[in-house]
C-alpha cells in the first residue's frame, strides 16, 4: 500500500477511510495494513525532502524511490488500525545503511506500540539474485544478513523506543518470498535458522495466480476458475506442511504476506472487472477453508488495475474488487470464531465453488457462500442462472446478500447486499436494489436457490 496516497493526520483521505471501515463494521475489526512490498526496497530517506515522497533525491543520485520525514505522518490516518511496516534489505551500500538509521526511530515513534503489528525486513529476498545481489546468492547469506539487519534495528529501536525493542514487541513477518518456489528455499532458509532469535511472528511467502502479461492469461481460465485458485494456494498449504517439522517454527501462523490476481500490478480487463471481485470471494473463502493460511495481506498499488480502488485524483473509484473483499469480510465475519470448509458441488464443475462457516463451538451451520463463476459478459443476449440445493435444519430461514453486476467483464454497476460503495458518496454505502431476500428450507431441510452466471451469494441463518 503506497500510504502517502491514503492522506496524512491533518488532511485524511476520508474516502479510504470509509471503505476500510466498511470492512470493519462486517469482521469486526480494522484490516492489517502492510506498507511495504517493491516501494519498501527501494525508499532512500533524505532528510531534506519537504513532501512525503520524491522519484529523486539528493541523499543518494540513484534512488528511484525518496521518503521524507512527513511520508510517516500517514501512519496517523486511518483509526483503529494496525500496521506492518517494511524496511529496506535491498540497498545493501550507504544509503541503505544510513535509511535504516535514520526510518527505524522515525516508523516506531510513529506507530508505537498501540499500532504495531510487525515488522518486515526486506521484500521478495529471492529476486535481488542478480540485480543487488550476487547471482549465486545462498540462503545461507541471506539469513546472515538478515539477521545481522534486524539486530541493528533492534539496537536502533533500544534508543528511540525501548518498548518497541521488548521480546513481546519485537517481532516480524519473514521470509517475504516472492513464491513458494522461489530460487531462496523456505526450508533451506529456516534450516539456516533465520528464526533462531524467536522474533518471527508470521512466516510470510507472497502468492500471484500467474503474472500480468503471461501467455494464455484469461479471465474465465485464469481467474473465474476454481482449480486454478486451488492449485495456487495449495502450493502455500504444500510449503507449511514442510516447514512445520522445524523446531524453530513451532506455533507460527503461515501468511500470505502479499496476495493478488496477477503479478506485475494486474492487467486490465482481468483484474479490475468484476470477474475478479468473484476471485476475491473464493480466494479468500479457500484460503481460510484449508486452516492453513492464516491471513492473506491483498496487495493495493495506487494506479494498478488489481487496487481495490483509486484514492486521490479525478480517477478516484472504487473498483469491483473491493466488493469482492467486502464480500469475503461478511461470510468470515469474526474469523477468529468460526471454522470454514468447502463444500463439494455435484457438477464438480471449474467454474464454481461453495462453502460453509461454522460456528467454533458449537459447529453449528451459520452461513453459506456460493460463486457461480461462469463467465457472463453484458453483451450477450440471455444471462444463464444455475440451481443450487443444500441440506440445512429443516424449515430454517436464509437471508440472502448477492454479489452482482451486468457481466463478468464490467468494472462499474457492481453491488453488494443491494448497496454500491463509490466515490461520490466518499465510499459510503448508497442502496441501488432494496429487495430483501429470505428463503424458507423444506421441511426436509432442503434449501434451493438460485444464481445467475457470474454471481456470488452469502446466505446467512436467521
């Protein structure tokens, strides 16, 4: 997330804030926000900046990317929100070692420890190898550095803020790799004790369906496609599996420290068309259903198509994606009270995917989700709608929240629940549909209902 878009303590953006608080009032809490990602590795400090951010600076003559001291302000603009912040590994030369110094007193005074989540020390490690790196880069030397970097933040933070340098404050999301096959190994790397000092927090490895301009990219095969999400994912879940024999990493949760559709920033028509809020929703609802993956952090870029929306500027939208993670915040709702698990339809079809919550303690049935991600596109004449049939408590009653809009290929008209979430309203919920839809199960406990070619439903007991 480039924060500096979000607005600062005396000028926020209240349509970014709207929208995060729009998720909050459906899971009950503020999202994490992780501000790092590519940006993180490439911001030089220079003192002498007087905006937040710059492309050039003079602290170093190659720095693409400059912060300033007021780019730390915005970490006071969103409310009940926490936060990761990335610190630059790349940079392995004076400016590098001089903006740590100079960023670690400035971010923790910042933050402090009431919006403290972690911290991350670098971001994608494996693709330095041949660029600031060393080709034949090893694990080996990457743990040595890391570990050499985080004592020095650790030292760093002793001076500035001593509370924040405490075992129970200390803490990071690590290795950031760019994938689960990347060329930096997770279990080489962890077998090389990057934990050995007890502050990882969340092992964190990033997950793209596929990259931007990758041959054979579509939106019904790549996105709108459930085996495809599958596979994606249980890589992660393959990943954790061979990383849970570790000593070191007993009890630490698997993340997905950086998520989204395609690599590369998204590709327009794929990424920020409605086809991707339906994504979202089973992304999400997969992710949670293995118990594995334990957050997900969804990449958000100003500019690129897979942002959930456009903060700032004459082009300042919501795009259908947000209404997709609207979507997955009121089927998880509280996740920290529920179970998920993917229900298995009987057309076994690709193109669609349901699951169940359940209630932790009492396992009892409290939602449903179902995605019909057949592409449908505005411009065709007749819009196919399937059936669906569950068994629930007989005669029990459903409410009904459809994510919709006119085709898989649109990025504007989308609604959740009946309500759009735009910038003319600052983000703020505007009702377009006013239906409310309940269902009444047989009495024996069948619930029928049906979906229209690209569209979702959460379904919740009443």
């Amino acid at each position: 997330m480039q924060l500096t878009n979000k607005g600062n303590t005396s000028s926020p953006n209240t349509f970014s804030v709207n929208l995060l608080e729009n998720i909050e009032k459906l899971q009950g809490t503020m999202p994490v926000i992780r501000v790092g990602g590519n940006s993180q590795d490439r911001a030089i400090y220079d003192d002498s900046l007087v905006t937040a951010t710059a492309s050039s600076c003079s602290a170093d003559a190659l720095a693409i990317q400059c912060i300033g001291k007021s780019f730390f302000d915005s970490y006071g603009t969103f409310p009940r929100t926490r936060y990761s912040h990335g610190f630059n590994l790349a940079w392995n030369n004076a400016s590098g070692y001089n903006t740590l110094a100079a960023t670690v007193p400035l971010a923790c005074k910042a933050i402090g420890a009431g919006k403290l989540e972690n911290w991350e020390y670098g971001n994608e490690p494996d693709l330095y190898m041949g660029k600031w790196r060393p080709s034949n880069w090893t694990e080996a030397e990457y743990v040595a550095e890391w570990q050499n970097g985080t004592s020095q933040i650790r030292s760093l933070l002793q001076e500035a803020c001593p509370k924040l340098a405490s075992q129970k404050y200390f803490n990071f999301m690590a290795p950031s790799l760019s994938s689960p096959g990347s060329k930096l190994r997770p279990t080489e790397i962890f077998n090389d004790t990057l934990n050995s000092g007890h502050s990882l927090e969340q092992i964190s490895v990033h997950n793209y369906i596929t990259g931007a301009t990758s041959p054979g990219v579509t939106l019904q095969n790549s996105l709108l496609n459930h085996s495809s999400t599958v596979a994606s994912l249980n890589k992660h879940v393959a990943t954790a599996a061979n990383l849970s024999s570790i000593p070191d990493l007993a009890g630490v949760p698997y993340i997905l420290g950086e998520h989204n559709s395609l690599y590369g920033g998204g590709r327009a028509g794929l990424s920020d068309v409605f086809g991707s809020a339906l994504w979202v929703l089973d992304s999400v609802s997969y992710g949670a259903s293995t118990e594995v993956i334990r957050r997900m952090h969804f990449h958000q870029s100003t500019t690129a198509p897979y942002a959930a929306w456009t903060p700032t500027g004459v082009n300042a939208s919501t795009h259908p994606s947000y209404y997709g993670k609207l979507a997955a915040a009121r089927f998880l709702g509280d996740s920290t009270t529920v179970s998920v698990s993917e229900i298995a339809l009987p057309d076994s079809s690709p193109f669609e995917s349901a699951y169940a919550i359940y209630d932790r303690q009492s396992r009892g049935l409290k939602r449903l989700a179902v995605i019909n991600m057949r592409e449908y596109n505005s411009t065709q004449s007749s819009r196919p709608v399937q059936t669906y049939s569950f068994i629930v408590a007989p005669s029990s009653s459903w409410t009904v929240e459809r994510l919709t809009a006119p085709g898989a290929e649109v990025t504007t008209g989308v609604t959740f629940n009946g309500y759009a979430y735009e910038s003319a309203t600052l983000g703020l919920p505007r009702k377009i549909d006013g239906t409310v839809e309940v269902l009444s199960a047989a009495s024996d406990g069948t619930l029928q209902f049906a979906l229209q070619d690209s569209e979702a439903a959460i379904l919740s007991l009443n």
